[in-house]
C-alpha cells in the first residue's frame, strides 16, 4: 500500500477537502446572515403645508421647536432604540432607515408616497382638513401610516377637527409638541414588526 504524504507544514487533501467544506459553511453562515439584513426598508416622515414654519409660527399653538429639531429628535431616538432592540435580537431584527421629507407642493407630497416607503408617519398640516386626494392616495398605496400633529386637534377650532386621514391611519398621536412625531414613529415600527393590526 502506497501512504501519500503531505510535505511539513501543509495540509493533505483530505484536509483541505474538510477546509474548503467547512470554509463554505462559514461563507453560507455569512450569507445567511447579511440576507437578513440585506434589505433595509425605508420609513418615510412627512410634514406637509406650512410645517416648515415649525418654531416661528404661532409658538403658543405649535410650540418654539423647529422641524430640524424634530427630525434631530427622531433621529436619535430611533437610533438608540433600534441599535438596543438588534443587539438583543440581531437575527430576527428588520433593518430600517428614517426619511424626512417636507413640502409646501401638495403635488410633489402626493409623489413622495409612491417611493416604495414600509410605512409613513404623516403630519399634513392643513390638507389634513382639505386633502381627499392625499387619503385617496394613501388608501390606493396600500401604505401604512401614523396621523400626527404637534398641536391637539381637538381642542381647536372646529374646521380643523375633521380629518381626512384619520379613518385609514393606523392611529393618530397629536397634541405632544415634536414629540408627536417620535411617537408615531414608535406605533408605525411596532405595527411593521407584527405587534398591532
């Protein structure tokens, strides 16, 4: 029987066979891993007519902070919430990326719905009270959203208690300054994750 044997220091081939073998598990692992989170899908936070006036308009209403201030909020809570909840689940956690969008354009609000967003939380402003349009198009998209509002709906004047956008959003959160907006992101991610229908 003739023994082939490896030079010093260097695997035989049954050796390396086993490597390579154990080299593609690893690299499926990797994979398998990465597909996870391969696909990071996009929240859209949208403040409609008007709310780029946040911080100098009527601050007795709306209150002194800006929409930067806002999305600088929002931002940073998601950021520290969402790296705690990965890093206790990071398999099984979806990856998610915040996209602020403002416009005083209802044309170009209209147009940003249909960017292939997972959910919105939507702050209309006045075409809350106006916009069938917006509903309809929200409705037609089959995308889910929060209704919210800095200040509180309900104890404003009349005409701006109605809203078109209420009947379809997953829930309204109003009347808790910026606040309102982390809020909605919170109830938006909580539904995508299969926690409210």
């Amino acid at each position: 029987m003739v023994t082939h044997r490896s030079r010093p220091g260097r695997p035989s081939v049954a050796e390396r066979k086993g490597q390579e073998v154990s080299s593609k598990t690893l690299s499926s692992k990797k994979a398998s891993s990465k597909t996870l989170y391969s696909k990071t899908l996009k929240i859209l936070i949208a403040s409609g007519v008007n709310l780029d006036l946040l911080g100098a308009r009527e601050p007795l209403v709306y209150g002194t902070s800006t929409l930067l201030q806002m999305e600088k909020l929002v931002q940073s809570n998601f950021d520290r919430d969402h790296k705690r909840i990965a890093g206790k689940n990071p398999a099984g956690q979806k990856k998610y990326q915040l996209h602020f969008f403002q416009t005083n354009d209802e044309a170009k609000f209209l147009k940003e719905l249909d960017r292939g967003y997972a959910g919105a939380v939507i702050n209309a402003g006045a075409w809350t009270h106006t916009s069938l349009a917006i509903a309809d198009r929200l409705v037609g998209l089959g995308l889910p959203y929060v209704e919210v509002h800095v200040s509180d709906l309900t104890v404003r004047e009349p005409f701006r208690k109605f809203s078109y956008l209420a009947k379809n959003a997953i829930t309204v959160v109003q009347g808790r300054g910026i606040e309102s907006y982390w809020l909605g992101v919170e109830a938006l991610l909580h539904f995508l994750q299969g926690g409210m229908h």
